[in-house]
DNA sequence: GCAAGGTC
C-alpha cells in the first residue's frame, strides 16, 4: 500500500487505555500529548504505519458509556402518565450534560481522520460503547470508515497485534446490550413508580425513614439481591429448635487431650439416649478399633478476580464491597494494582509471573518468602491454578508496582494491597501437606471417633496468613444449628452463582438495598432486611410472584446471549420480554392488596394528607395547565372521620367516593348511614390525580372557601373562577380582611401574602389527627376476608375470579377504560373490573355508577356518561360543570403560562427559593416572610 | 424522584 498519510482517530474505554496503547503503538518515540475538550481524556498523536499505510494515529478516550437512555420528556415526570405506559413509551438514547465535552472531542478529531479505530473494552458493554462512539463520530463526518481493535491485554504483542488485524464492529453484542438498557428502564421504572406512590404515602414509615422523598424502588439486579436477604432471614425465622442428645468421651494422656464424637451424632429421642449412655456407664472400656492416617492437601486460592477480591476483603478486613472497588480503585489508578474489575481467574499463559515475584523481594514482611519462591531449588514454586473464568479482557487482579507503603495510603490500601501481594504470592505456590489421623473407639458397641492433623509444610499458607488450617474436623454447621445471616460474602457469592449484576456492580446493588433502607449491615457484616424490604418481598412473593427471584435476570441474560450470538434479535427480544413484563406488571397492579396486606404487617395505615388517595371532590376553579386534561377543583383535605354505632375513626376517602356528596356531612358506608365530618385545609388540586399532581395550596388560615362564578379578567387560559374565602382573624396579620374574593391563578397579591406570612395548609402541623385506623382487623377486612368480591365465591381471588377474568384481560388488551357490553368497566388507574353500583346520596339518588372495588383507588365513572361516552375520571367530575368544561376548553397543549406561574409564586411561599421573590416582611431576597428574622411572633 | 451499565 503505502501513498499519502490518513489521520486515524482510536478512541478507548478509559483514559489509562488510551495512554497505554498510545504508548505501545509510538514506542513512546515521537509521542505528543494535547488536550481535548475534557478534562480527563487527553489526545496521544504520534505517527504510526498499519500494514504498510502511513498514518496520523490521534489516540484519545471515552469514559464508559457515552450515552443513556431516557424516556421520551412526555413520560419523565412521575404523574406525567400511568406507570403501565412506560412498555412502551418511546425511549431516545442521548448524551448526557457531563458527557457533552467528550462527544465534543471526538466530533473535533473525527471531522479531519479518515479512519476509526475503536479500542473499546472486547465485551458487550465495550462494542455497545463502540457504537455510541460510531453514532457521535458518523454524524460529522460520513465517509469515516470504521474498524475495530480486539485485544484482551495492554501488553506490546496484543496491541500491535489488534491494530495490524482490525475486524468489524459487532452489531450483534451491541444490539444485546441496546435491549438489556430497554427493559432494565422499563422495568425499573414502571414498578418504582408503582410501589413508590401506592405506598409511600399511604403507611406510616417514619420508623424507617425520616426521608419524606423516600424511593420505593425495583430494579432487575436490586431486588433479587434483597431477596437473598430475606429467603435467608425467613430459613432462620421458621427454624424451630429442636432438642437433642450426644454423647461424648475423652481420653487424657500425657500427649494431651482427645475428644471423641459418638457416631450416631444427635439423638432427638430422651430415653433411647439415656438408655445407651447408661450402656456406655456399665460397660465403659473403651477399644480403640480402626486408625487410620491420611496425607492431605490445602490447596492455595485461585488468582483474584473481583468478586473474590470483595468477599475475601469483607470477611479478612471487614471491609464493604463498596469500600473495597474503591480503594482497589485507587490502588489501580496509582498503578500499584492491575485493574480490579475482572471476572478472570485465571492467568493468561503469557503473564510474566516471575517476573512480578522478584518485584516483591524486597519487601520487609514478603520478601524472604518471594525469594524463596524464585529459588528453584527450594520447590516452592508451582504454576497457579485456573479458576475457570476468563472474561478475555482483563488479566486476574495482581501487583503491578512494588511498594512498603505510600505516605498517601489509608489503612485500607495498606490491607488491600497487602491481599493481592499475598494472594498473588499464594497463587503461585505449593498447597500446603497436612497428615491426618482418623481413631475410632468402641464403647459397649457404640462408635466414637476423634481425628487430629498434623501440618506437614505449610507452604503457601507461610505467605497467605488470612488462612489457617486448624485440628479440628468438626463441620461447621452441625444438624439443628440454624444458618447464620447471610454475610456480604455470602451475598456475593449468591449474586456471582445466579449472575445478578457483573462484578463492577455488584456492591452497587448491596449498597442500594442500604441507601433504599430495604436492609441494614450488622457490626458482622452481615444482613437483614428491614420492615420495608420484607414486606415488598412479601407482598409480591404473596402474589405469587418471584420478582424477587434471581429468574428474571437469569432469563435476560438468556435472552442477551441469544442476541450476541445472533440467534434472536434485538426486535424480537424486546417485543417477547416487554410484553411478558407488562402482564406482569399489570397482574401486579391488580393483586396490590397484597402488598398493602405485607406492609400492614410492620406498619401502621398513614393518616397523612398529600398521599395519592385522600381527596375529596370540589368545585371547579379552571382547567389544569399541567395535564391539560382535567379541571383543578377546590378541595379540602379529606381528614374525615365517621361515627356509627360502635366505633370512631378515619376513613380513607378511596372508601367514601361513592357513598358521600362531598358537600355533604352525612352518607352510607356499606349501607350503614354514617356521619362524615370534615376537617382539612384546603387547596385546589387536578382531577386527574393521581396521574397529575398540580396542587395549589391555599393560605392555611381559611377557614371557609367557595368557588363563585366570578371569572379573573387578569389570568389566562381562561376561565378562572374566583373563590370567596373566609379567613381565621386571629391568624392573619390586622391589616388583612377576613372576607376575600381572591384568584388562584397568580395575580392575586394577598394570598399570596398571606401565604407567605401564614403558610399554606400542607404545611400545618397537625392536620386534624383522629384516632388510627385498625391496621389488620377492623372495616379493612372486607376486602382480606377470602371471599372473591364479584361471585362471592371462597378458592379465588377477585382478582382471579373467572367471571371477571376474560373481561379484564379483554379492556386491558385493548387499552380501553370500558366497554358498553353489560357490566364490564375496567378502572383506569389500576385496570380492577368495576361493578355497577347504585348511589345513595342526595344529589344522585338512584344513579348508577362504576367504581373500582380496590380500596386505594380513586377510579369512578357515572353508568350514563360510560354510555354516552364521555368516559371515566377520578371521583368528584360528576359535578356537570367538569365535563362540559372539560368538552369545550379542548384538549390541545401548550399555553399553561398563567397557571404555571400561580404554582410558582404559591410554591415559593412554602419556603422554595423562586428567583425574583422577597421576603415579604423586610425585603431581604435571602428568606422569604416565613423565616423572617424581623417578623415576629 | 425510577434501572443497570460503563468509568472519573
């Protein structure tokens, strides 16, 4: 070939790569470093010839993914749409903010190179990597041709090697990772959604958290690494105790002790034990009947791969995973260590071991031993095993640079580097000779025996001092002890076998299930799940679900290796997984009362107010500027308690939409007439709750509002309704009157005011606390009482029920509210068939209408608007004007300038930092009136 | 405010 010179831009994984292969490639002759445009991933230019082509080589790197993926901005916001959507919600992968500079450096570099060479990491994760390169690169200069370099080790022979046989990118590995970010997403975020705002709100779990913000989440790797936790806590729970009997017998001599175990082991019946012991007592000569010696070996450990590296760290160190990949990664970047993040066990039989050893004679604790080692002639030496794996990336976990310690270093990387140093030097020496003595003794025809070891060479066990080998040959566990808590090793170790995360990852997962507070670490390192993690497992391992199983994963692990491998497609895989996913999810969503029924075990029903399930229906101010679908109504805060004849207490509102007129103090509660009384604060809230969350709060001292048909002439989109408020004169400042006509829509200076000064009502105190509902036994049983609620037949659920069954799966295949054929409606929010009911309150006596039987959802739709089709909506849009408002303020988006500025200016009285806005009282933009220094009290 | 996967 030969001819004129190309520029050829090689982009790595990583910095260190980069400068690794650039080095190697320049002979570090003529090699120049510049800047890119971030900080950490510099451009190597040298000039290079690959088979015979002169060329400019730029050697520069990514760090990791350079893209992520994201719902579309529709779907990003919680209540921006029903959880279920998000199967199929579009996705878009992009470059996020902090990875812009680097897209910037390679749209630079690409747009005068002829040629790319990606040098990505030789996994699926490197070639999905590989073509988010090509996507940024491609798109600014299309005649680049593309090649890939494959090479497992940053050595000279390797990469001289790859860059002389470049090969193709792999669409088939990246296309596996593409679908394993597509469903990890979907599901993700479809049931933390789900779990996060069905629960959070509805249970008292201060005792778990103080975090108001708390995340219920659910994650493919997450969740079933809690569920290791607590399959293993519930071993424990459910072991019973049980008693036993053994006998023992020692024999002293001058050589010392010997203790014999009885043969037959535990006796769990008394008398038979008794019996043989006073045998034993009789007759007690004891004749010794078989000895037998046996040479044994211990052999050293594998070489380090990461996972090893966590478990050995947690159980020598007591360090954390976490702890550990982070001063492994510390140790690596220093250059002390080989990288940490391998799944190899094995050493490439290229690996210069010798030469690693000799670093380390010198070192003051090790470096005899290494010596020893290098002298042939004490035999020392052998060559290390394999461990079978081999992720052709990275070598086994191995000193790289001799050190007796840095000023910089932390206990910790004294510890960890010691451990590879000394594991290393394990790795490659003879296992440890050990001599064993096995003596039986007969006792009145009862066997008892006692063993012994003496070791022989200790061998590799002179450098590895984490392991011993002691005398005793008792196992561990003997029968009726039960298993202990599961330590992080153990964790790891489960993770590892049942592939759940990869090695870079693992201690993510364990550290999540901590920061979620699904599980706590004890001083042992070892775990136990909290009130909250178990009743989640609980919850969906009572549906019957094994979403806590590792087998999810394990399937779409299947699934991946089936589309590297080019035996399905990405398409394919997708389509089946979702799909599968989404019935799930949905069947889920169905049986929540059993996760309901889980969390009452640990906790107490919440009373607060802003859950997803406490309002009560209102009047109409205007049309919700955020969903652009339903109207925002005036509401107070449904603290409603109720009397009949034996018992006071709240009720969940879920329960009263279709017995109560809100406007009204009295109503049925399972044909019961009840008095409600009401007592909360008020706001104007959307209708479309719980999938749209727009709140206005309203100034806390009102005491009375009413919706009056007076329209702002100020705020737009129109119609505003002005509301008449009624303040509480002894909780606003003198200068304010107690009557006030007032728009929420943003141009009402008082209340604004008043909010800022009093507050709003969510922010109250106490909101009219009653007393707590019973948590397992009281009214809630109607729903837990076993009997299916559509045939009243006991063997099945409601959710099971096949009267009900076909019809459901029907209007959710079709993702359709309703249909007009008899009585099946499906509830919108959480897809329950609905029965037709019948009301019994004054304004709609005789009415019949659907609502969902699930107690925790707000679904609700009048028989004649299904039959008109004006559809379902949550309680409170029977009041006539929401429907017509709803019909004729159309549907389009865009234009939520007025109301979104309302929000704004009442959000920022809550305490939220809006610029612009002062602090009433004095002024000062630093505070706002409620923190006033100068306002007194 | 959701996942898991790279890596800084």
């Amino acid at each position: 070939m030969g001819g004129r010179t190309i520029n050829v831009l090689n982009v790595a994984e990583k910095p260190s790569v980069a400068k690794s292969v650039a080095t190697i490639l320049s002979r570090n002759q003529g090699l120049r470093i510049r800047e890119g445009r971030s900080r950490y991933n510099k451009i190597f230019e040298f000039s290079y010839s690959i088979r015979g082509q002169p060329c400019h080589m730029l050697v520069t790197s990514v760090t990791g993914h350079l893209m992520e993926l994201e719902f579309d901005e529709r779907y990003r916001k919680w209540h921006s749409c029903d959880p279920a959507e998000l199967y199929h919600a579009p996705v878009r992968k992009y470059v996020p903010e902090d990875k812009k500079d680097i897209r910037r450096t390679l749209e630079e570099e690409a747009r005068r190179c002829q040629w790319l060479v990606l040098w990505l990491d030789c996994d699926r994760e490197g070639e999905n990597i590989a073509f988010e390169v090509i996507e940024v690169c491609a798109a600014v200069n299309r005649h680049l041709i593309l090649k890939r370099a494959r090479f497992s080790a940053l050595i000279d022979r390797e990469i001289h090697e790859a860059v002389q046989n470049l090969v193709e990118p792999n669409q088939w590995f990246a296309d596996a990772v593409d679908a394993r970010q597509e469903i990890d997403l979907r599901i993700g975020a479809s049931f933390t959604r789900f779990q996060t705002m069905l629960l959070r709100d509805a249970f008292a779990m201060d005792s778990v958290t103080d975090d108001k913000n708390l995340v219920l989440s659910y994650g493919p790797c997450q969740f079933p690494t809690l569920g290791f936790i607590v399959e293993r806590y519930w071993e424990i729970q459910s072991h019973e105790p049980e008693e036993f009997w053994t006998i023992n017998c020692s024999h002293r001599s001058d050589e010392g002790l010997a203790t014999f175990n009885w043969m037959r082991g535990n006796m769990f019946d008394y008398t038979s034990a008794v019996i043989i012991y006073e045998m034993c007592v009789e007759e007690p000569t004891a004749t010794v009947t078989n000895v037998r010696h046996h040479e044994r070996l211990k052999y050293p450990p594998h070489p380090l791969n990461t996972i090893e590296l966590e478990k050995r760290a947690s159980r020598y160190f007591r360090m954390s995973s976490e702890q550990t990949m982070k001063v492994a990664e510390e140790l690596y970047q220093a250059g002390f260590i080989s990288y940490p993040r391998t799944e190899t066990d094995t050493f490439p039989s290229r690996t210069d071991l010798h030469t690693i050893v000799e670093e380390q004679q010198g070192h003051p604790d090790w470096g005899s031993y290494a010596q020893r080692l290098l002298d042939s002639g004490a035999g020392l030496w052998r060559n290390p095993s394999s461990g079978g794996h081999d992720d052709k990336a990275h070598p086994p976990i191995q000193p790289t640079k001799f050190s007796t310690g840095e000023s910089g270093w932390r206990e910790e990387h004294w510890k960890l580097y010691e451990l590879v140093v000394r594991h290393f030097l394990a790795c490659v020496s003879q296992p440890a000779v050990g001599a064993e003595t096995i003596i039986e003794l007969d006792i009145a025809g009862e066997l008892f025996s006692a063993s012994g070891r003496v070791i022989l060479a200790k061998n590799y066990l002179d450098v590895y001092r984490f392991e011993s080998w002691g005398g005793s040959m008792i196992p561990p566990y003997v029968v009726g002890q039960q298993p202990p808590l599961l330590s992080e090793a153990d964790l790891l170790s489960c993770m590892d076998k049942e592939g759940i995360g990869t090695d870079a990852t693992m201690h993510d997962h364990i550290k999540k299930l901590l920061d979620r507070f699904y599980a706590t670490k004890d001083t042992n390192m070892r775990f136990t799940p909290t009130n909250l993690g178990e009743s989640l497992v609980m919850g969906y391992d009572d549906m019957g679900y094994k979403l806590w199983k590792p087998y999810l994963r394990a399937v779409m692990e299947r699934d991946m290796k089936a589309v590297s491998e080019g035996a399905k497609s990405k398409a394919e895989v997708l389509a089946s997984s979702l799909q599968q996913m989404k019935a799930c999810f949905l069947d889920a969503r169905l049986n929540k009362v059993k996760l309901f029924e889980a969390m009452e075990v640990f906790f107490e029903r919440s009373n607060r107010s802003g859950g997803d399930e406490q309002h009560v229906a209102g009047e109409v101010v205007r049309r919700c500027g955020l969903c652009q679908e339903e109207d925002m109504v005036l509401k107070r805060k449904p603290v409603i308690s109720f009397t009949r004849s034996n018992y006071v207490g709240i009720v969940y509102p879920s329960f009263l939409k279709c017995y109560c007129n809100p406007a009204e103090e009295t109503g049925s509660f399972n044909g019961i007439s009840c008095h409600f009384k009401k007592d909360g604060n008020f706001m104007v809230g959307c209708l479309g709750f719980p999938q749209c969350r727009n709140a206005i709060w309203l100034p806390g001292p009102v005491s009375e509002a009413a919706v009056t048909t007076n329209i702002c002439n100020i705020c737009t989109p129109g119609p505003v309704y002005k509301i008449q408020f009624k303040f509480r004169l002894l909780e606003i400042p003198p200068n304010y009157n107690a009557n006030h006509l007032g728009c929420i829509g943003g141009c009402d200076e008082t209340l604004i005011q008043l909010i800022e000064i009093c507050g709003t009502g969510s922010r109250m105190p106490a909101r009219g606390r009653g007393p707590t509902a019973p948590s397992s036994n009281g009214y809630q049983s109607n729903t837990r009482q076993g009997s299916c609620i559509y045939c009243q037949e006991t063997g099945h659920s409601s959710s099971g029920c096949p009267s009900q069954l076909s019809v459901s799966r029907n209007a959710r295949s079709r993702g359709m509210n309703h249909h007009n054929e008899g009585t099946s409606v499906s509830c919108s929010t959480c897809g329950t068939p609905c029965a037709l009911r019948t009301a019994n309150t004054a304004n709609n006596r005789g009415r019949k209408f659907y609502s969902c039987p699930s107690r925790d959802c707000n679904f609700f739709v009048w028989e004649d608007s299904v039959n008109n089709g004006t559809g379902g909506s949550s309680l409170g849009s029977n009041t006539g004007r929401t429907s017509n408002a709803s019909r004729n303020s159309g549907r389009g988006r865009g234009n939520r300038g007025g109301l979104h500025a309302a929000a704004t200016a009442f959000v920022s009285a809550t305490g939220d930092p809006v610029s612009g806005r002062r602090c009433f009282v004095c002024g000062d933009p630093s505070h706002f009136a409620n923190g006033c220094p100068n306002r007194g009290t």
